[in-house]
C-alpha cells in the first residue's frame, strides 16, 4: 500500500453552503403535501367546532326561520344542564356500565386470542372483527329479534324464572347497556390484543418461577404491561358509547333515552339549535373531562 | 470478469485516487466525522474499522451521497463529486441487510442500475453477474426466499454490474453466522482481486478488516487513529485505543526519561525496562509500556527467562483453556493483572492457578505509547472470546 | 383435581369462545331473517322460511336507490379522502417540519370526538353559511372523518418501510421521481389499497353524521333508520348479509396477498378493519 498519509489540507477550498434551490424546495415539500388535507379538517372540523360553541351562545328565543342573534347567552347551559340532566347521567351510566361489562368479556377474548389461540389467531381476530362488516343499524336491529318478547332467549330466562312471567328485555336498559357492550365491544378488544400480543410469555414463566400465583402474576405482570392497551380500547369504547343514541332508539323507549337522542331530536326535529348546540358542547366537555381525569389517574398521558 | 465491455456499461476510465479532504460531518451540535482526510488509492481494498457510532458509516454515506458534508470534499481523481445526488455518481454501495427490493425478482434487482442508466438489453450482463456470483439460476426467486449469504451475494452483483469506480460495502458480513462470513470474506476478496474495483469496506470486525483490507483505518470519535497495513498495525499501533481494538494488549502506566541511543530506556512500577528506539511512540514522560498477550511468555522462574527478554514476576490468578490456546491472567507485586497466551503446542506443561511465575518479553516485541497524565495500567484482562473468533 | 386443574387452564379460552358467540350472534340472525317471510311489517321474528327476499332485493325500490347512493358517496369520499390522507402521511413520515405536532393533533382529534358533536358542528357551519344540504355536504362530512384513518394506516405502512430501499435506488441512478415510481409506490400501496378499504367501510356505514348533514339525502343507513320506523322490508337483512360476505371475501383476499407479502419480508398493512382505531 502506498501513499496513505492524511492528506495536507492545503487542495482544501472551503466549502460553501449547500446549494440553495433544492433546499428551499425540501422545505416548502412537507406543507405543500399537507395543505389539503389540514384545509379540509381546519374548515370542516375545526371551524364547524367554533361555529357550534357560537350556536350554543345564541339567544334561545329565536327560530330557523326568523333567524338567531348570537346574544353570549351563557344561560343556555344551566338550562339545558337543568332540564336534560337525567339524558346526561343516564349516558354515562349505561356507557359506564357497558364499559364494564365489555372489560369482563373483552380481557378474557383479548388474552385468549393473544396467548392461547395457537394457529387459530388470525380466524379468532376476523370473527372479533366480522360483525363490523355490516351495517352497525341492521346489527342492532337484529338485537330486537333475538331479545324480542316471543324470542327463544325470554322465553329461556322466564323458564328459568329469571324475569317474570310478564317480564320483558325488549324496551328496557339491559337491552340498551347490552346492545352498546356489544357494539363497541371490538373498539376495547383490538387495541388491548394489540398490547396482549406483544406480551412475552416467557415473562410469565419467569413470574411463575419466582412463586406468583396466577392472580398474582395477572396483576403484578399481565395487567401492567397490557396498560397501553386497555387504556386506549377504554377510551375507544367509552367515548363513542356516550355519544350514541341509536341503542337507545333502537331497543330501548323514551325512559331509556341518552342525550344523543335529546341532541338529534334538538337538531332535527324541534330545530332549536342553541339547545342541540349547548348540550352537543356540554358533551364534549364531560366526555373530554372524563377522558383527562381517568389518564390522569392511569398515568399515562402518551396513549394521546 | 472479462466479459463486460465498455460498450455496454459505458465504464468510463478508472477516474483515480478517492481522496476525502478535510471531510466533516455534523448533525446538530454532535460531530459525526471530524475533519477526516485519507487517500485511497484505486483499485485497493480499503476497510474503514471501528465502534459503532465512530462516524465510519456516516464517511461512507458521504462518499454515496447519502449525506451531505457539513463541510469538505470527496475527491474521485481531479473531480468533486461531494455535492452530486447519489445517481449521479460513479459509485455503489453494497448495504448494510442488503436492502434488495422485495417487490422485485433476482433478476430485475441485478438490472436495476442498468436500466436506470437507459440501457436495453442487460440480459448478458445480469446472467454474468449472478454468474460470478454463483446465484445462475435464482434470476427468476424472490429476495426472500434466498438465504442470508445468497442475498448478500446478489447486493454485491447488483452493485458490481454497473462497475463502479468504487464500491463501498456498509457491514456486509454483518448479518451472517461466523462460518458463512468467513466464506464470503474470502469471496468478496476473490471478486474485488477479479474486477480490480477500489472497495471501500466498513466494518467493526477487526478480524474481518484484518484479513480481507490492503489497508485499514481505524476511526474513532469521527477521526482516523491510525490507517496502515493491517500487520504493521498490529504489530505497531500508533495509540492505545488501537492497541486494544486491533486485538488486545497489556498497556503499563510508566515513565520515559528520553534518550539519544537506539534503547529508550522505561520506569514502570519502580522497575526498569527498555524498548528499541524504533518502537516508541513516545520516549519521554508519561507513557504506556505495552506488550501482546502472545507475545508474553510465562516461566517458571527467572533464570529460565531467555537472554535480552525482560520480564515481571507474579502469580497465576486465572487460566482459561480454550483449545488452541491457554489464557493466563497473571498479577504481578503492585496489583494488575497481564494478559498470556500460550500455545498448546504440547511443549510446555499448564500452569496452575496461585502458581508464582515470571512473565517475560523480548524487548524487540514491546511498544511506547503517549499516555494522559494519571492514566494507570490498562490490561487485556480475560477475553471475551477466544483469539481467532469475530465478535 | 384433574378437571379443577383442567378448567384452571381452559376457562379463558371458555370465556373467550362465549363473548365470540356474543359477538357473532346478531349476525346469525341477519343472514336467517334475509331468508325469512316476516308475519307483518313490524315483526321482527323469524316467521316462515323463503327465498324470495334474495330473489327480488330491490322490491323495495327506494332501499336499492339508498345502497347506491351510499355507494356512490363511499366511492368518492374515499378517493378524496386517500389522495388527502396519503399526502398528509407522505409529510409526516418523510419530512421534518415545524408544525408536527399541530398537524398531529388535528388528525387525531377527528378519532376521539364523538360523531354526535362531529356531526351537529357541520350541521351549525352549513346552516350558518347558508349551504343547502344534500348529496355534496354528506360528502364533505365523510371526507373529514374518513382523512384520519387513512392517515393513520398509511403511516403505519409508510414507517415500517426500509428507508435503505430508496436509498439503494437511488444509488444505483434511479433519479427521485423513479424510486418514487419504482420502489416507494409499489411498497406502500398496499396500506394504502387498505386504508382505501377502511375510509369506504366507515363511509358506507355512517350513520350519525350523515343523519345531520343529508338533508333529504337518503343513504341505506339513513334508509334503515327511517324503516325501522314503519318497519323494516326483509331486504334489509339480505343487503346485511351480502355486505357482510363480500367484506369477508375482500378479508380473505387481503390477508392471502398479505401472506404472500410477509414471505416476501413487507410489513404488512394493518388489517382493514372498520374503525379499527389506533391511538397515536
């Protein structure tokens, strides 16, 4: 090998900066791609947000037809709060409910997919997914079939003398907290099989190793590490559990009504658009103030 | 490879030298490569060695374009070609996994860079390619249905088909079991020996840099520590750092008073020693005395110990048997442990643990090094491996 | 002891099966009452068994000019909404630029909001601005929720791509455009084919915003809601039924393709499930 020395820096011209033009076009490329897309969700998510918070400060008094005068009438709220109260609570109560009742099914399927399907995982995680192939209104309205008074599930329950003789799951809240659990139940299993999947099982026979019982490495071990999924598949179920209203129209009557059906009726039917529009608002707000409470307390703000 | 004319490459003459000047590369406040200058004559296998992180992946990426220098130049003979886009260059790489494209079969892989380049037909040259290559028949299969070293091969012939005036290998033996890298170590030199293409050849196997480089560079924090002929390298490092990543060395902290003959005469430990004057260094204040495991030599006690060899007295502390050879840890009087190796050549017997010794070297063997003030004795220590294996 | 020991290790996989039930049920009782001659027109019980419902599905003729609207409003919703959606993933993944996490939060927010204030927001903006609703407006609407999704899947494929490919193209003298055309495209096009498929499965079924910004606008949801009012014709079931075979058939073939792929080391695009919702 021959002449291999560092080489005297003398040949070295200093060397200018990089040339410009294809620089510049670099750094204009990013917002070039991204200009359509953030136009269309700054006009028609964004600004429709505003426009809402502007409907829901309307003077109450005035009509589609006569117009509305945006009059700040923060008194909308209270009154609405006052008068849709139990919409409001109940919302939270069946989504709530229906949230537990979805964790319960929900864990066992998302772990037994996740750790004991074998070759059966991937037919396993379609039929998770398959209901959602069709129509979300003609599932639920299958649900009026199968709870239907004449139906072979009440007349099983009334044999077996849990509900009476006269008694009913058609047009009751267990038809509604049933058919949101089964609904959104997909949203909260796919994430957390997400975080299920990744869990090494020999983290568990290390557990197991180490003298934890089964509770114990479910609640030492498994429960933790699966935290990123369960909190996001929460999230994903709760927060369009709340907002929904077809449930309700659908299996349940007016005493099971949510504040969905308040809001389209708001919208829809009486046209008073600075009530839709506060109690749409309110919703977001509640539903958002759970959501920051309950990361808070699970500690992991990154899931957003 | 005879076989590909110029015509159907449109091979320009070998353009010279790939000299890199005063190449510095930043990102951010952290400096990659560091004012790197180097000659690398055409047609040598050159092997930048070192850490991850050195910076020598950063200079290769600098010489395909896949990086723009903060600042100096790439030289390919007279023309700098530092701030031409990649395609524009005469150069290929062979990456790092390969990075074949899975969506194509064997064949349009190898052809990949003909056919960019406008050329028609390059059924020859692909079927000449995978020929040198030993892949004839796999044209038509998908990169991954071929084993690890069969995509390694076909990275090299979709590189070489468009006869580069350098190709650069980014680890390419990286992601191969020990005997397959071995294989193709010696392969990749019988190809770059046939195409007499300069290669430049990245890698953190001291091992494989060794064996396959005419010259290798040994970089570190984004600077060259020394660049040589593997062997004189090893033999004679220029620095500690080298010293113990070109294979390890026993380094002992001592002082150099100078001298003006052919001896410079060391104090290490409060004892004397000495090294030929064409081996130091360093021949004044703080130094390293340093000494190969292989070539210190254990002995019973100090009249067995050759005339001229100098030598430590200590005792056994730890033998590993590792087949061809035995490693010693031996402690001497201030407390460090030294490094030995000794063939299991049947000659001698093996020397049990707390057995006292006397380590001893030809003087002719040892080296001076420039030593940071209060820096203390550095060891070999045990081997994480055996000698003759790559990490 | 031997069956105590037994449930111990199976009662999970015995749970799961249950919920699968559960889950599978509603279904089962579609595709029976698309094969069911109902007792009057508000009976939802399984009456007398017929094919005529599979043999006449448009008897009903508005609900067959429903399923084409919803159709035709799917179909363009979709291509506005992967063309956005996949530029958008384009700059996220492939470029720094100052603004991301903006950027990133008006995508998300479009995931966590529910429908209902999505819906009645662009009900106010409309009626506010005047805009007639109709046809356009359901379109617009369906634009918007559909952009996050496609977002979202596309960057999930765009990321996990070995950004050494593009490089390798472009050392062996494929200029950008050429990668772009020969090496980047044919990598990513099967996140976006399955964002393609979500942004159209989750435009076909909307329900709630729609039923905000229709108008006089009737999509089979729209169609299906209004019926269950005056009840429902049989068909229904049988348009359930169909979509649900023909999703599972477009499953099937994704995930054979997707098999093929993975032997040839793609990642593979995260299945096409409907509002398969990923934090990000």
């Amino acid at each position: 090998m021959t002449a291999l020395a560092h080489v005297p820096t003398s040949t070295g011209q200093p060397a200018g900066p990089p040339p410009p033009p294809r620089h510049d076009r670099h750094r204009l490329l990013p917002y070039l791609l991204l200009l359509p897309g953030a136009a269309w969700l700054l006009l028609f998510f964004a600004v429709p947000l505003f426009q809402l918070a502007a409907a829901s400060l309307y003077d109450p008094t005035g009509s589609l037809s006569t117009g509305y005068a945006l009059t700040w009438a923060f008194g909308n709220y209270p009154d609405v709060l006052q008068a849709y109260w139990p919409q409001f609570a109940r919302s939270f109560g069946y989504a709530g409910i229906a949230l537990l009742l979805a964790l319960l099914m929900g864990y066992p399927l998302a772990y037994a997919i996740a750790q004991k399907a074998g070759r059966w995982k991937n037919l396993l995680l379609v039929c998770v997914v398959a209901p959602m192939f069709t129509s979300f209104l003609v599932r639920t309205l299958a649900w009026k079939t199968i709870l239907s008074d004449n139906g072979w599930l009440v007349g099983l329950l009334r044999d077996v003398h849990l509900l009476g003789p006269d008694g009913r799951l058609l047009a009751t809240p267990v038809a509604v907290v049933l058919g949101l659990t089964y609904n959104f139940l997909p949203f909260l299993v796919l994430p957390l099989y997400a975080s299920l999947e990744r869990l090494d099982y020999r983290l568990l026979e290390a557990a197991s190793d180490l003298y934890a019982s089964p509770v114990q490495i479910f609640r030492k071990v498994t429960l933790p590490l699966s935290m990123p999924g369960l909190i996001a598949g929460t999230l994903l179920f709760f927060i369009p559990a709340t907002g929904d209203y077809i449930n309700a129209e659908l299996l349940g009557t007016p005493n099971e009504y949510m504040i969905g059906n308040v809001i389209d009726s708001a919208f829809l039917v009486r046209l008073d658009y600075p009530q839709g529009a506060a109690l749409s608002f309110l919703l977001m707000a509640a539903i958002l103030a759970v959501v920051f409470g309950y990361l808070r307390r699970a500690g992991t703000e990154e899931v957003l | 490879m005879t076989g590909m004319s110029a015509k159907t490459t449109g091979r320009a003459a070998p353009a010279g030298d790939l000299r890199l000047v005063n190449l510095t590369k930043r990102f951010g406040i952290f400096t990659a490569v560091d004012d790197l200058s180097l000659t690398i004559p055409q047609g040598s296998f050159f092997a930048l060695l070192g850490a991850s992180g050195c910076g020598k992946t950063t200079t290769l990426r600098m010489i395909a374009g896949l990086e723009q220098p903060t600042s100096g130049q790439v030289l390919l003979g007279d023309r700098d070609i530092a701030r031409l886009r990649p395609y524009k260059r005469p150069v290929n790489t062979v990456f790092q996994s390969y990075a074949l494209f899975p969506h194509l079969n064997i064949f349009e892989n190898v052809a990949f860079g003909l056919r960019r380049r406008g050329i028609r037909s390059v059924d020859d040259e692909v079927l000449r390619m995978l020929a040198l290559v030993q892949l004839d028949d796999f044209g038509h299969r998908r990169p991954a249905q071929l084993s690890g070293g069969q995509q390694q091969r076909v990275a090299l012939a979709r590189a070489l088909i468009n006869q580069p005036q350098v190709l650069l290998l980014d680890e390419p033996l990286g992601a191969l079991d020990l005997k397959l890298r071995r294989q193709m170590q010696i392969e990749l030199k019988r190809i770059q020996t046939e195409v007499g293409i300069t290669f430049v050849h990245v890698t953190h196997d001291q091992e494989e840099a060794m064996t396959m480089a005419d010259t290798v560079a040994v970089m570190n924090a984004g600077r060259i520590e020394q660049l040589g002929a593997p062997a004189d390298m090893y033999e004679y490092p220029a620095t500690a750092f080298v010293a113990n990543f070109l294979g390890q060395s026993n380094l002992l902290a001592a002082e150099a008073a100078g001298g003006s003959g052919s001896e410079v005469p060391v104090t290490a430990h409060g004892a004397r020693f000495s090294v030929p004057a064409g081996r130091a260094r360093a021949d004044r204040g703080e130094v390293y005395l340093g000494v190969r495991p292989e070539k210190l030599h254990l002995a019973d006690s100090a009249d067995q110990v050759p005339a001229g060899h100098q030598h430590v007295t200590g005792v056994v502390s730890d033998a590993s048997y590792v087949g061809v050879s035995t490693q010693y840890l031996v402690r001497t009087g201030w407390g460090s442990e030294l490094s030995a190796f000794a063939a299991n050549s049947g000659l001698g017997g093996r020397l049990p643990v707390g057995a006292a010794v006397v380590a001893h070297w030809d003087p002719r063997h040892a080296f001076l090094l420039p030593r940071a003030p209060g820096q203390d004795d550095r060891t070999a220590g045990l081997l994480d491996e055996p000698v003759g294996a790559s990490s | 002891m031997k069956f105590s020991r037994w449930l111990a290790d199976h009662w999970v996989m015995g749970v799961a099966l249950l919920v699968l039930g559960y889950l599978s049920l509603p279904i089962l009782v579609v595709a029976a009452l698309s094969f069911n001659r109902p007792s009057s027109r508000l009976s939802y019980d399984f009456n007398e068994f017929t094919l005529d419902n599979w043999r006449q599905p448009c008897a009903t003729s508005d609900m067959c000019d429903a399923v084409l609207r919803s159709v035709q409003i799917g179909f363009i919703a979709t291509v506005v909404a992967t063309v956005l959606g996949t530029l958008m993933a384009f700059a996220l993944v492939r470029h720094r630029f100052t603004g991301r996490s903006g950027i990133n939060l008006l995508i998300f927010l479009p995931m966590a909001t529910p429908e209902l204030v999505m819906g009645t927001s662009l009900l106010a903006l409309f009626v506010s601005a005047g805009v007639p609703q109709g046809f356009w407006t359901v379109v617009i609407a369906h634009v918007m929720f559909c952009v996050s999704f496609v977002v979202v899947t596309v960057k999930a494929r765009l990321a996990g791509m070995d950004r050494r490919l593009e490089e390798a193209a472009a050392d062996l003298y494929a200029s950008p455009w050429q990668t772009f055309r020969l090496v980047t495209l044919p990598l990513v096009l099967p996140g976006i084919v399955a964002a393609a498929l979500l942004a159209f499965s989750l435009s076909f079924d909307d329900f709630i915003i729609t039923n905000f910004n229709a108008g006089t606008t009737v999509t089979f949801p729209m169609y299906v809601w209004g019926a269950a009012q005056r009840g429902i014709p049989p068909q229904v079931n049988v348009i359930g039924t169909a979509m649900f075979v023909i999703a599972l058939l477009l499953v099937g073939l994704t995930s054979l393709r997707g098999r093929r792929s993975r032997r040839a080391g793609l990642p593979v695009a995260p299945a096409a499930g409907r509002r398969a919702k990923s934090p990000t």
